[in-house]
C-alpha cells in the first residue's frame, strides 16, 4: 500500500508493507502563504503537483525492487478549504488552510443570532474559523468566488481524490465522512449533508463532493499517473481519512475508551466512544472517528470525542525560527533539559487563538513569570509544558463528561514530530497521572490511511490483524508527586487567563 499525507506543512507518500512497516517514503515541503495577519494560504495546485511528485518516487523505487501497490490511502490536513472549477480543473482561490482565522467576526455574527445549538447538534462542532463551512462562504462572498454549475467546494482530500482518479476527465467527486465531519455542513448522525446548516452559512449542497465510507474503493488511478504500463496504472483509491481520524485508526484504538494525541502542528486528542454518537460535552467535539462501509459489519461507523489544540509543534518551530534558541526541532529537548523546571515561566502559544476547551479565536501568545535570571533553557522547557498543560485541559473536559462517552483514560496513546520527545512524554504522563505509550511505528497517520486501504482490499482481513500490527516502542509512567503537578497546572491556568479575548475587535 501506498499512503500519500497531504498535510499542513508538506506533501508524503509512504509505502507500507503487509506487517505495517513503512518501507519507503518522499516528502516534499509546502509553500506556506501569509497574506494577512492571521490568514494562512495554501496553493492547491502545488499539493497536487507534491502529490504527484512523492507518488510517483515511491511507485517508481517499488517497481524497480519488483514491488506492486496493492492500494491507495489518502489522509489530509481536515478543514482547510479548496475551491475548483470541474470543467477546467483549476483551483479558483488559493485554499483556505484550518488555521486561518479570517472569519472570526462571521462565526460571532452566527452564534449571536442563535444557530450554535443547531450546529453543536447535527454536527457536533462549535461555531469558530477553524471549521471549513465559514472559509466557504468567504470564498463565495469577499473571496469572490462564483457560485456557479461548475463549482466545487471540497476538503484537501476530495481535490486528491478528484485529480488522482482523472480530475476533469472523469474524476471521482468524493470525501469521506470524516473529512465532511469538519466542514459544520454534515449531521454526523444521519451522515448526510444538512440542508438547514446550507442555508445557515448560504453553501451551495450542489457544490459539495458525495460523501462515502473511509474504506471502499473510491476509483482507481487516472490521468497522467494512470498512464498505461506506469506503476501506478489500475490501482484502486481504497482509504481516506482526515489526519487525526487516520491516525487513531493507525494506533489500533479501535475499543470505546482507548485514546490517542497526536502532537504535530497542533496536539489532537481523540477517545473512541463506539457507535453511539453522544451529546457534545462542554468544551469538546464530537467527530465521525470511521466509517467503514461494508468492512464494517452491522456496526461500521465509529464516533470519537475530540480536543483540538491548534499550536503546539509550531511553537517548538517558532522557538527556531522566531527566537532562534535552537536549531531544529530536535534541539528543543536537550535545550530544556538543562533546567529541572521553567522557574515558574508559562508559555501560551496562542498564536492563532486557542481550541479545545475554550474556543477563544481572540486568545493570543503570552509569556508570563519571566525574570532577570532566566532565560533560554526556561523559555524551551515552558513550551514543552506548555503543550503537556493543553493536552491536560482537554484530557481534564474528557474527564467531565458523564457517562458511556468518558473512557476511562488510563492510557494515552502519542504519535507525532513531538513524540520523539522523550521530556515532553514525561510531562505528559506526570500532568495526566497515566501511561503514555509511544509506538514503534513512528508514521501512525499514513499507517491509518494505509491500512484502512488495505482493509478494503482485503490485504488484512479484520480489525484484530490490525490490532497485531501495533506494538510499544516506549512507555512513560508518572514521575512527579500529584501536588507538584496540579501545582504547575494551576499556575498554567492563570496564564491561560491572560491571554483570552486578548484580540477582540473594537466595536
């Protein structure tokens, strides 16, 4: 199988084996487009120009080894927003990238005139920039898109899809349900798109792509890539599954209560709550974790509660590229290492607002408890617990929430760049007072996107092959005393406080 992860920060196709090895990988970088303060653009050609590229390196080295691609899994950065027209092919506005926070005024226009309890319900989302229906109806208004015939309005993975399998010459026009799960468009109950939240945020339905299970065969492989005789000819497009939806399928968490955090760009945190779609608790999402179609049994969709923190790894990266304290990413652990603590320095990195649980599109970065004796070591370290303490405000809602949807959380499984930290796991383990496991496979995204390819074609059989494919690489139990930890959080909290509402607009 082949997993193509058309990210946040750049383009992957990774080849994974029948015992969920990745046995070869090509990534290429993504240009990253800042027009404004808070807005952040993304050029949809240039994705799929990337997922040509790393495809076809991967494809090639396979065929050269005596190699064939039995599947396709595709996974993507979820809410971010592609515009194109389906008679030319051509994007018709740059993407609108989940990050961007351009139309935090509009959301506030919708919650004061009553619609949140509609959306919290179908959808189980909040009203905030970050979902894709907003970005949307921006296209369509300032952003000057028409809404014409010809239109298609598609998450990142339905404009692969498209292209991968013939674009305007015969693409399939599909997502999946947990792509349509983030757009606020889709009642994730009758997983179908609503025709109320249409006209709440004025998109068209005829624009949107078809919605099907995350494993079944979508198409096969068309175009330029489907040539006749290429490594790629035939093979059929069987798996797709937003970024953090994938990366729970790859971590095996297939039981109601087992969760996992993915510390990337941002930190996501999901907890499988089973079949049943629960009310959304306080502060949480409520999100499609998998459908899988006619894999599935009498029970193919599965729900998860979900915590969204939108900066964590990017902080580590502002920390290199804004402050310059270190190098690279790596340098972030050694660096912090040098301190037994951040000297009571907190670090809020708000920079795009803050997600779970407090939806506060306003927050903005904060750095408290500075004094004339610290200094760079305390300023890295804050930020590692920096991103432990967000985990554990969204671990400590999940907590709240009453019922069969809580879980236990007894143990957390972590994937992701950040992961490799062996500090920031401890931190972890301390703040949340459980097991922290850390896989042995590292690509737990494209794993999920790979294998849920697989599943639909027969390449493994059941969830139970799949369960065997997971195994622990390391393990982290709680170190500091209960006091000391709720002690830290506490002062956490009080800076979180000054940050909130920090960027309200004047009235």
């Amino acid at each position: 199988m082949i997993a193509v992860d058309a990210g946040t920060s750049g383009v992957r196709a990774l080849a994974v084996d029948e015992s969920g090895a990745v046995t070869d990988t090509s990534h290429r970088e993504l240009t990253q487009h800042y027009p404004r303060p808070g807005w952040v653009e993304h050029d949809a050609a240039e994705i799929w120009d990337l997922v040509q590229l790393t495809l076809s390196d991967v494809a090639t080295r396979l065929r050269a080894v005596g190699e064939t691609v039995a599947a396709i899994g595709i996974t993507n950065q979820r809410e971010t927003v592609v515009a194109w027209d389906r008679l030319t092919g051509r994007p018709r506005h740059r993407a609108i990238v989940w990050q961007d926070r351009r139309t935090a005024e509009h959301t506030d226009e919708l919650r004061a005139a009553g619609h949140l309890t509609l959306v919290r319900e179908q959808t189980g989302l909040v009203l905030d920039p970050y979902f894709s229906a907003t970005k949307m109806a921006w296209l369509l208004g300032p952003g000057g898109v028409a809404a014409d015939d010809d239109l298609v309005l598609g998450t990142v993975d339905a404009w692969v899809i498209w292209n991968l399998t013939g674009g305007a010459a015969g693409g399939v026009l599909a997502t999946d349900a947990t792509n349509a799960a983030r757009t606020s468009l889709f009642d994730i109950r009758s997983l179908r798109w609503s025709d109320e939240l249409a006209d709440v945020f004025g998109v068209p339905l005829g624009a949107l792509p078809e919605v099907r299970p995350s494993c079944g065969r979508f198409g096969t492989v068309g175009g330029e890539l489907g040539r006749r005789r290429g490594p790629l000819a035939g093979v059929p497009v069987s798996g797709v599954a937003g970024d953090q939806q994938a990366a729970l399928f790859g971590q095996a968490c297939f039981s109601p209560g087992m969760a996992k955090a993915t510390y990337g760009t941002g930190t996501f945190v999901l907890l499988n709550v089973g079949e049943r779609c629960p009310p959304p608790p306080e502060g949480l999402l409520v999100t499609v974790a998998w459908d899988l179609g006619e894999r599935g049994g009498s029970s193919p969709v599965a729900y998860a509660l979900e915590g969204a923190v939108f900066v964590t790894g990017a902080a580590i990266q502002w920390l290199r590229d804004g402050l310059g304290i270190i190098d690279d990413a790596a340098g972030i652990g050694p660096l912090a290492s040098q301190v037994a603590d951040s000297g009571g320095v907190y670090v809020v990195p708000a920079f795009t607002g803050l997600g779970s649980p407090w939806w506060d599109p306003y927050a903005r970065g904060t750095i408290t408890g500075l004094s004339r004796g610290l200094g760079a070591p305390h300023v890295a370290r804050a930020v590692l617990e920096g991103i432990a303490f967000q985990v554990r405000d969204v671990v400590e809602a999940m907590r709240r929430v009453e019922g069969d949807a809580r879980g236990d959380l007894s143990t957390l499984r972590v994937d992701g760049g950040a992961s490799a930290q062996d500090l920031l796991l401890q931190l972890q383990a301390d703040q949340l007072r459980v097991h922290v496991a850390r896989p042995a496979t590292t690509e737990i995204t494209a794993l999920g996107a790979a294998t849920l390819a697989g599943l639909a074609e027969g390449v493994w059989g059941s969830l139970d092959d799949l369960t065997a494919l997971w195994s622990e690489e390391a393990a982290f139990e709680p170190q500091a005393t209960p006091f000391a930890a709720d002690t830290a959080y506490a002062g956490w909290r009080g800076a979180v406080e000054r940050s909130l509402r920090w960027a309200v607009p004047a009235t």
